[in-house]
C-alpha cells in the first residue's frame, strides 16, 4: 500500500514519527495510522513505541555483556575519577551501564554510603556489601541492559533524592544528553531530576553519537562530565557556559 510506504519512509527520514503527525500528514484517522503502524510491525520494519513507531535497528540496544567489553580501558580510567568524588555518607544514583558497574566496584570500600539502582549486574557485585545501603529500584525487566524500568522505577525515583548522581548516557550531543530507547532515557532523566550534583560518565565514542534520537535531558542540569578525552571546542564552550566541570581521566599507567 503506498501510503504504508510513504509512512516508513517518513519514519526512517525522521527517526520517530507520531501518530498525531502522521493523522496529519495523510488527512486520515489515528484508528488508520496505528493499523499501518501495526501491519509495518508485523512486517518486522518498525516498533510502535509511546504513541507512535521508530525504526526497528534504532531500538536494537547492545546488551550489557556486549558494552561491558567495548573500552574497557578508558571506562576503568573514568569510574576510577568517578570514585574520588564520592564521600563517605554519600546516597548515589547509579544507572544501568558499564561505566557505573565499575563505578560500583570501586565505591564498595567507602563507609557508609547509599546505593540505589535499577541494575542487575550492580546489586550482584554489591549484594554482600555490609557497609552500605543498597535500595533496588523495581520495575519491568529490560533484558539486554539487565535494568529494571517502566513507571513503577520511574515512580521510586521521584520519591527519592540523593546527594549524587552518576548516569552514563548513550549519546552526548551539543544540544545534550541522549539515549537509544524512551525507557532507558526516562529513567537516566528521573535519576538526575532527583539527585542534588549530576555527573555524566561519558567516554569519547558518546561525544557526536548521532544514532541516540531519544532525549535526555538538557546540560542545565549537569554539574560535572567525565571522560577520557578531551571534548572539542564546541562542546568545551558550551560546558564553559553553563559552569560544567569537565574531568579527562587518566588511561595511562604511570
């Protein structure tokens, strides 16, 4: 059907279309557009999500044990400038990702601090800690990242504050934090809503990752960015603007 065609060729140009845009668009109704929707689906072309659709590869998040072993070195560097922020009685939010996992490895030995996390692989290192707190944050499974997510997570969040977040976006663009799924990226932007200082742990490959459509949030919120090099001018100066510490961790052994 060519207005099926014409659908997915809009959704591919745009990233993610809405079935309002779309009703718009064809000058018919939105029972229509969500059953070309539905039949794109079907067809494995496209993934309905939040009240419209995006393409299928856009959704396609490595999973955990993929990141993991992707830069490993300039993570280490990272999560090791991560953890001499962190004081003792420190309550952090740590995000589901590679980085924060090594985070959460280092920051076992400090007294008495508050960890609280939508992720597997941090409470399975962390679950005989006797010297924090851990409070899980529940949700539905997402099983490639290992997180728990959805609105009851979303909900816990937004009853919680901590003195410090720490999220690992997917993207670090100029006009901000990104994200490859809605899910993923509401909870990254409940986290730094509801944490007093927001450090983003981002490795170089993040700074210009055009495949993350999903937003974030804005650098407003942002207090500090670690990574392991650099950033060019252009996101150095709006880091200046906006009085964002920047950290170039270490990756090289004395």
């Amino acid at each position: 059907m060519q207005r099926r065609a014409e659908i997915l060729k809009l959704i591919k140009e745009n990233g993610f279309k809405r079935v309002s845009e779309l009703k718009d668009i064809f000058q018919v109704s939105e029972v229509t557009i969500r059953s070309d929707l539905r039949m794109l689906q079907e067809e494995g072309k496209i993934e309905r999500n939040y009240g419209g659709a995006m393409m299928k590869e856009e959704l396609e998040t490595p999973s955990f044990s993929e990141t993991s072993m992707l830069l490993s070195e300039p993570k280490a560097a990272i999560a090791q400038a991560a953890v001499e922020l962190i004081q003792p009685g420190d309550s952090l939010f740590l995000d589901g990702s590679s980085t924060t996992l090594l985070l959460a490895k280092l920051a076992r030995n400090i007294e008495n601090i508050t960890i609280i996390s939508n992720s597997i692989p941090i409470f399975e290192q962390l679950k005989e800690i006797t010297t924090a707190t851990l409070i899980g944050i529940p949700g539905s499974l997402n099983p490639r990242t290992q997180t728990f997510v959805g609105p009851y997570a979303e909900k816990m969040i937004n009853d919680l504050r901590a003195t410090k977040t720490f999220i690992s976006p997917k993207g670090v663009l100029l006009e901000g934090l990104r994200d490859i799924t809605m899910v993923e990226a509401d909870i990254r932007k409940r986290m730094m809503d509801s944490g007093n200082e927001v450090i983003v742990l981002a490795d170089h490959s993040k700074f210009n990752n055009n495949r993350t459509l999903i937003p974030i949030d804005s650098f407003d919120a942002v207090h500090t960015i670690i990574t392991d090099q650099r950033p060019d001018e252009a996101f150095m100066s709006i880091f200046a603007e906006k009085n964002i510490r920047v950290i170039v961790a270490d990756t090289h052994d004395d």
